[in-house]
C-alpha cells in the first residue's frame, strides 16, 4: 500500500530538477557590465544599435563577454571594471555624436554571471529588493508653473467655445502668464460675457479693466482652484508613472507624493539611474493640435517665409517639418487610453479613447475641419516633436479615434506607447538621486540568510531526534520545500526583499506542522496498534483533512495581504502564499515518496524508525484509548525516554 | 523520544471558566493600553523622516540629539541602530520645511559638528557599479560620519497605509469566518475568530504597552499569526468532530477534553519549530525584523493559549452538540411510497 507508481516518482525527480536548475542561477555572482538605452522616446533602440557597439568596442580594443539586445536596453558584460569603464566611454563616445544633447544614455551596471544554458532555459536569479541589494531612489518635482499655464491655455479655449456657443462678440480671447484676457468693443457686451463665464466657469475669478478704446475682461484662477490644479496634476503625474513603472515590468516600484509638488521614485531591482530614468524620464506630455495649411505656411515650410503668427514649427518623427497653430486642442489628460490595433481592413491601426471632455471638444474640433490634419505633439524636456499628424476624415464622435495610415504593426504599438506615456499633466523634473547604500543591503542579506539558515538547522536537528529517520524524511522535504519556494521565486521573477525573506522563514517554520502533523497520526495509528504498513498509510491519508483546512486558514490571510497590502507588505504576501502552496506539496508529497521509496519494498515490515512509540499502561478499568471519567492527579508521564 | 504521555484525557474543560477569566483580563488590559497609550506607528503610517547615520567613533546620542533639537523641527527621536556607532533619527512632518531638506540640513549640521564639510561623491565600487553620494569630509580627508540611509514619507500615504490595514484585517477575518462555518459550524467558526481576535489585541496590547514600533512588517506579522494559530482551532475542532463520532457515549465536555489532550503533543512540537525559526529571526534577523519576530512570539505563543483554552471554551459556552457535527444522514426512502422497498 505504500508505493508509488512509477510516475508519480518521476514526478518528483522532474519537481526536483526544476527546482535546482532555477534556484541555481543564485548562486552565480554579478559582472560589470555597460547598459545603453534611449534617451529620446524617438530613438528607438533595436537590433541595429548592438553591432554599432560591438565595433564601437573592438576599435577601443575591449572583448565583452557579450553584447546584447534585451528589451529596449543593449547589455554588453566585462570581465573586470576596468573594461568596463572604458567601455562606457568609448560607447558614448561613438554613439553620442552631440554630447550636449545625447541621443542615448549609457551607464554602468551590473549583470548576472549566470551561464548561457542556465540563460537559455530561462533560469534567471531573483531581483533584490531596496532594502538588500541598495537601489535607486528618485525625487521628481513636477513643474507647477507649466500645470497652470496649462490650465490657462485650456481656459481660453473654454472661453473662446462658451463666447461663441452664445454668439457673445469678442475682440480677441489671448493667454496672458497664467491669465485669460477677453477683449470686448462694447460695454454691454463686456457684462453680458462675465455673467456667463462666471457663471461656467466657476473656478475664475473674472475682472473687468478698461483699456483705451477696448473693454478688457481678465479672467484668474481662483487660489483654491490652482491649489486644485497643482494637486490633481500631482496625482494625475504618479498615476501615469505607476503606468509607466509597471509596464516596464518593476515589482515593488514606490511611487509616493511627497511634500506639495514632489515625486518620490524608488525602484528596487533596478541598479542603474540610466535605465530608471530612461523609464520615469520619458513621460513626456501630450497635446493635439490643427496642423496649418495655409498658404504662409506652406512657404514657410518651403523656408519662403516666416512661420505665420500663432503657429510653431515641429518636426514630425519622420523628420519632415510641419507647422502646427499654438491653440492646444486636447491634452494629454483629455487622453484615456491608447492602444495598438487593427483597423477595418486589417491595416495597423492606433485606438484612441477620449474622456467625455475630450470627446466633445473632439466632436465640434473635427466636423469643422474635416480634410484637414491634426498632429498629435510629445513635448519631452521642452522640446516637442509630432508623434502622427493623421487627417481627419469624418466626424470624430464617441470618444472613440481610429489613427490609422501607412505604419507597420511596430510603429502602431510604438505610437501608442508613446501616446500612454504622455498623459501627465505637466512635466517633471528630477531634482535628486540617490542609491540606498548597498553595504546596508548586503548586511541586510546576511542576516536574513542567517535567520533562514540557523533556524532550519535547528527545525531540522530537532526533527532528526525527535522522529528519527521520519524526522530526516521532514527535514529532506523542507529543504526540497525551500529549494521549490527560490525556484518559483526566480521563475516569476520576484524582487526578494527583507519582508519577503522574513516570510521564506515563516513558511518554513510553518511548514513543518504538516510533517508533525503526520508524524504524530502515525505514532497514533502504532499506538492503537496498528501493523507499520498500516500506520504510515494511515497517518498520511487521516492528516492531510487536517493539512489542508490549516493551510487554508493560513493562505486566507495570506491573499488577504496580498489584495489590501502595499510595498513591502506585498513582497511578504507573495512569498507568504507561494510558501503555503509549495509545502503542502512537499511536505505531504514528497515525504511520503521518500517513505515510501524507503519502507514501501519491505512486505514484512516489523517497525518504523519514527521515535519512541510509548504505549500507555493499561488502567484497571479497560483501555487507555476509551476515556476515563476519574480524574487522576498524576495522569501525565513526562518526559522519560 | 516522546515528550508526551498522557494516560487519560486532561479535564481542561472544567477549567473553562478560569481560562475565559484570565483571558477576559488580559484581553480587558490590552484593551485599556490600546486606549490610554495608543500605537506607536512607525513613519510609514505617521509620516515625517527617518535617517540612518554612521559614525566611525561610538556616537553619542545626547550630542546629536541637542544638535538636532536646536534647529527646531518639533519632536526628535534619537537612538541608537544595531551598534553603538549607528543611529537612527526619526523627525516628524512638517508641513513648512520641505522633507529632503531636513535630511541635508539635520546631516550638514552633524557633519559640522564633526568639523567636516559635506560634499558630493562620485565613485565606481570594486564591483563595477556606479556610486554617487553625499559625503562628509573633514579636514584629514576621513568621513567622521556617514548617512548610510534616508527616508521620508508624506502623511497622505499614511492614511492610505492605515485603511488598507485595516481592511485586510477585516478581509482575513470575514474570509476565516465563512471557511470555517462551510467546514464545520457558525458555532465554531465564531469561536474561533473570537479566540484569534483575542491573539491580534494583545499583541496589539503588548506594542501599546511597551511602546514598540508598529510598522508595516508587525502588521504583516500579526496577519500571519491570525491565520496560522486559527489553523489550531481546526485541528482541534477536526478532532472533536471525529471523537463525536468515535465515542458516541462521550458528554461534549469530555470530547473536547479528550480532543485538545490527543492533539496536544502536536500542537506544543509544530508552535515550538515554528518559533524555532522566529527565534532565529529574533536573534540573528538584526534591527528590522526585530519587531517582527517579537509580534510572531507573542502571536504563536497567545495563540497556543487562545486555541486550546478560549476557542474549545467559546465552543462549549455557545452549546456546540453532537448534532451540530455529524448530520445524521436521513434515509431518502418516503415511507409513503407505494413504490418503496422494491430497491434492486
């Protein structure tokens, strides 16, 4: 009765397989290496640019250990520092070609020394978290003054619609700083307009002046609504950053407000500023605006003459020019989502959706320029450039664009990438940098290691006393229950951090009770007088009921962090779950195929080495299985062995 | 090797009020610590900033807190980390001075101090990563001190911090309640969550009492804990469920006695390997799983306790029977059937 078939042995052996070629990968320790990604969301980096730095680096004379393309970052890995500092210069140098505006970042770091066939079966070592390996820690300041300039800007054009929706004659509606001024001819037409924007426009406060022969309205933010503005661009900025975090595959980023206008970025797992800040540093904003196509314009794209008033000169992303009116239609925070798709002939296509805003400034903007062209700018660190500037076919009603015209599949996805990434409310700057001292993180990693190390040993010296060879057998699965709980970790790629190590620990220490669990049900079963096959078959099939109720109770709360916890919280929750499942598997499992392996061939088993059976005295009045209603001073014998 | 043997069931059940007393007292005075001294949250809930700093010397802490104290960010925590030489700095938020800048200023003002100048460092470590950071140099070109750590978080996150706690606790609670009314009984299930409650507020208590920080970790902590020591609870319920069934004479009283005495042994072996490891934690996990692993102790060890003598009692008190458990399988034969009996 205790034997397995052969499968389920095989099973085990592959589980055991799996489990050490993936923990393996930690053990390799980490090389320097060089890291060269984009600095412009136009700058694409691909295939192409790791050849470039290949022959970059062999005319510097460097041999990298390889140079290659991983994501959107080229990786070339040296054998010694040296290598690679010079390494780095002669890549910027060679790729750089305009230091004062570099067209890709390139930085040190570090890479795994993982051999290629461990690479090749996707065995990688876990991340460490902040708080074990040091980590890069940000602080944004987003750029109040342009958030309520923005504002102002996207007033006018509710001054200018809500004017004209109410046929109110105006001499001209203009930006001024972070005020909107609406010239009037007559008086009374003057009083009619701040009856009706004050009446909309209830965050302004409207005051009229007098200017020579003009009437003059000038129109300013409330204080409490720029304080609004200020916040909800805060929060608008870490709700896209946590977007753009989390697509770049992060775990664990922190991303929190700090102070009234600050950003705090901590990215654990991500050693280098380069590549955090080639994530945080390219959200740029968003704004869609009606290309010019008049006749000054077309000279003045032909370099004939200027660029009229009240338009501005871009270069769209294939590198012709394009003259675009200043007057911002949409913004980026009008811009719900943007996805890569197809559109109705199968052709690549970019969806975009609109807010209900959005949608109907888009609505009036497209049924009256119908054939004409709007471009759709990324401004990134000042400098705008047009993403598309598609023609408007027909009237854009539902919130729903189409974008679609001759791009390639990538160029969609490429788009509307850049298009997700724009939706901040206004730019920001980083103001500091920092790395959390690694030093404090390999101290941090030693002592969890040694926590986890120490209190198996003692687990695992009791458990050998105590149940003998059943004890080496819980000691062996928990060391397998280890041994799969690291492996899934590096399998999911998993930011280990301080919590989450404490939680490997806890899983252990907790583990074990399925085995106690067992152990004792077995020595039950001897008690009462069963024959050894019998007892440990028992005892397997009547405590794995009461495993797994435990384990359920433990994994509740388990899920419970993980929905509501946050940071650190959710490290801990991830390992805490994962540990449940992975020793329920080991623990009932794996130590019943070790059993099994050893007493499962002997038909005539005598006894099992599972500890002293002590078997209670018989009592006068019947069996001690059969509960005695005396109550006897002396009913516990204690401790002799 | 056998630590216990237990001839005849222990009447604990007898005791039942003795126990419901002491727990209702410890439970009472958990409460009231709760109450008049509150938790000390750490700055993930509380906001403000926290600074790790390391001097080459043994530091002393009346110095640096005067120092800081002088400057005059309000109330100051100053004590040592770990070693004589490393010190942790806890200032609060405040709302007219900008975060960072109280961690540069309360550094440039130690640094001072020390009779060193604070400058900018860049540097490639032996490992090829690049460094930069803020160094404190005096006049021998030695760092006297170094900030080995900052950190600062607003108190609006605090507040996101506090609730997400809070419901995950009740989540954790409600989702244990509903599994284990599915898997034996409302009487049971309410036993049980009131026996692991009891557990969450004396830890709680004892954090209040002693003034131990309350961080994100001891929330964790004490989550674990709610969860694991329920696990007693179901094994002890598991076992009364069967000794129902087993010994058909038995009173409920010495089922449940005859229950906690069978499971005993096991319950002792698996709480003491588990703290095993907590110990470990405690002794070699340094200063920030510190608090952690003492949330654990009190945990495991109140949850011995609250399993084995407040859950089987709430049990008893709220009238569980033998009917509640075991469903007496009601012949699906209707005696009115002309049809019945002709079973083939």
């Amino acid at each position: 009765m205790n034997r397995y078939p052969l499968w389920k042995y095989v099973t085990l052996v592959v589980a055991l397989l799996i489990g050490l070629v993936y923990t393996l990968p930690n053990f390799f320790g980490k090389a320097p290496a060089v890291q060269v990604s984009s600095a412009k969301s136009v700058v694409k980096v691909d295939g192409a640019l790791a050849p470039r730095i290949e022959e970059a680096l062999s005319k510097a004379g460097l041999k990298p250990d390889f140079v290659k393309l991983d994501g959107t970052t080229v990786l070339a890995r040296f054998a010694d520092t040296d290598a690679q500092i010079k390494a780095k210069d002669a890549i910027h140098k060679a790729l750089n070609t305009d230091p004062s505006d570099p067209s890709y970042v390139v930085a040190l770091n570090l890479l795994s020394r993982t051999p290629a066939w461990l690479v090749f079966l996707h065995a990688n070592p876990m991340n460490l978290g902040l708080d074990l390996r040091g980590g890069v820690h940000f602080l944004l300041e987003v750029d109040m003054k342009s958030a309520l300039t923005k504002k102002a800007e996207s007033l006018t054009g509710d001054v200018r619609t809500l004017l004209r929706d109410k046929s109110i004659r105006h001499a001209g509606v203009s930006r001024d700083g972070n005020s909107v001024e609406v010239r009037f001819r007559e008086q009374g037409v003057l009083n009619q307009a701040v009856t009706l924007l004050s009446e909309q426009l209830t965050d302004v406060r409207w005051t009229p002046q007098a200017e020579g022969a003009e009437f003059k309205l000038v129109g300013v933010l409330k204080p409490e609504a720029a304080i609004r503005v200020q916040e909800s661009a805060v929060k608008q900025n870490i709700t896209s950053l946590h977007n753009r975090v989390n697509e770049l595959g992060v775990s664990e980023p922190v991303i929190q407000q700090q102070g009234l206008n600050r950003v705090v970025v901590e990215l654990p797992g991500v050693q280098d500023t380069a590549r955090a800040k080639d994530i945080i540093g390219r959200t740029a904003t968003l704004e869609v605006r009606m290309v010019d196509e008049s006749a000054e314009a077309a000279a003045a794209l032909q370099g004939n003459g200027p660029v009229p008033f009240g338009t501005e000169r871009f270069v769209e992303r294939g590198g012709r020019p394009l003259i675009v009116k200043r007057q911002v239609v949409l913004t980026g925070e009008n811009l719900t989502d943007a996805q890569a798709g197809f559109g109705e002939q199968q052709e690549p296509a970019v969806h975009l959706t609109l807010d209900p805003k959005g949608s109907r400034i888009m609505k009036d903007v497209s049924r009256e320029n119908i054939g004409k062209r709007m471009a759709i700018l990324l401004f990134e660190k000042g400098k705008g450039e047009v993403v598309t500037a598609p023609a408007i076919r027909s009237e854009l009603g539902g919130g729903r664009i189409q974008i679609t015209g001759a791009m390639t599949t990538q160029e969609a996805n490429d788009t509307s990438l850049l298009l997700r990434a724009g939706s901040l409310a206004a730019p920001m700057e980083f103001i500091e940098e920092s790395t959390i001292g690694p030093s404090l993180g390999a101290e941090n990693i030693s002592k969890g290691i040694n926590s986890v190390i120490y209190g198996f040993a003692a687990i695992a010296l009791f458990m050998c006393i105590y149940y003998r060879l059943f004890g080496v057998f819980s000691s062996l699965a928990l060391g397998f229950n280890l041994l799969l709980l690291v492996a899934i970790l590096s399998m999911i790629g998993a930011t280990l951090t301080l919590p989450g190590v404490a939680a490997i620990a806890l899983a252990l220490g907790m583990a074990i009770d399925a085995n106690v669990l067992i152990n004792e049900r077995i020595r039950e079963e001897l008690r009462n007088g069963a024959a050894a096959q019998t007892a440990i078959s028992a005892g397997y099939e009547r405590a794995f009921a009461t495993i797994l109720d435990s384990n359920i109770t433990t994994l509740i709360a388990g899920l419970a962090l993980l929905a509501f916890g946050s940071g650190p919280i959710r490290g801990f929750a991830i390992v805490h779950c994962l540990g449940i499942l992975t020793s329920m598997f080991s623990a009932v499992v794996f130590s019943r195929g070790l059993v099994n392996l050893w007493y499962g061939r002997q038909k005539k088993l005598k006894s099992v080495a599972i500890g002293q059976v002590w078997k209670p005295a018989v009592v006068p009045n019947g069996t001690s299985t059969e509960v005695q209603m005396d109550n006897a001073s002396n009913v516990i014998n204690g401790g002799k062995v | 090797m056998e630590f216990f043997r237990i001839n005849r069931d222990i009447p604990f059940m007898k005791h039942a009020l003795i126990f419901n007393v002491i727990s209702f007292v410890t439970f009472a005075a958990a409460v009231f610590f709760l109450v008049t001294r509150g938790l000390h949250f750490s700055i993930e809930f509380k906001g403000g900033s926290q600074m790790e700093i390391a001097y080459t010397q043994s530091a002393d802490i009346g110095k640096v807190r005067g120092v800081i104290e002088s400057m005059g960010f309000g109330e100051v925590q100053v004590q040592n980390f770990g070693s004589s030489r490393d010190v942790m700095i806890r200032l609060p938020a405040l709302a007219d001075i900008k975060q960072d800048e109280i961690v540069n200023r309360v550094f440039t003002q130690l640094c001072k101090t020390e009779a060193g100048t604070v400058s900018r460092e860049e540097k490639i470590s032996a490992k090829g990563e690049a460094i930069s950071r803020q160094v404190c140099m005096n006049a021998t070109g030695s760092e006297p001190v170094r900030l080995s750590r900052s950190e600062y978080i607003g108190p609006s996150v605090g507040d996101e911090l506090a609730t997400d706690g809070a419901t995950a606790l009740l989540v954790t609670v409600i989702g244990i309640i509903i599994y284990l009314a599915f898997r034996f009984e409302w009487k049971f299930a309410l036993a049980g969550i009131i026996a692991n409650l009891h557990d969450v507020i004396i830890i709680l208590g004892f954090f209040a009492f002693f003034q131990w920080e309350f961080s994100l970790s001891v929330l964790a902590a004490v989550l674990a804990v709610l969860g694991y020591s329920v696990n007693e609870s179901v094994v002890i319920f598991d076992r009364i469920r069967e000794a129902f069934r087993k010994y058909r004479k038995l009173t409920t009283h010495e089922v449940i006695d005859h229950a906690i005495t069978s499971t005993m042994s096991r319950t002792i072996i698996t709480h003491g390997c588990t703290q095993m490891m907590v110990l470990s934690m405690l002794i070699f996990g340094g200063q920030t799983l510190h608090y952690f692993a003492v949330a654990l102790t009190i945990g495991i060890l109140f949850g011995i306790y609250s399993s084995v003598f407040v859950a089987a009692a709430i049990a008893m008190w709220l009238g569980v029977k033998r009917e509640d458990l075991i469903k007496t399988t009601v012949k699906d034969i209707d005696p009115n059937d002309p049809n019945a009996g002709a079973v083939v």
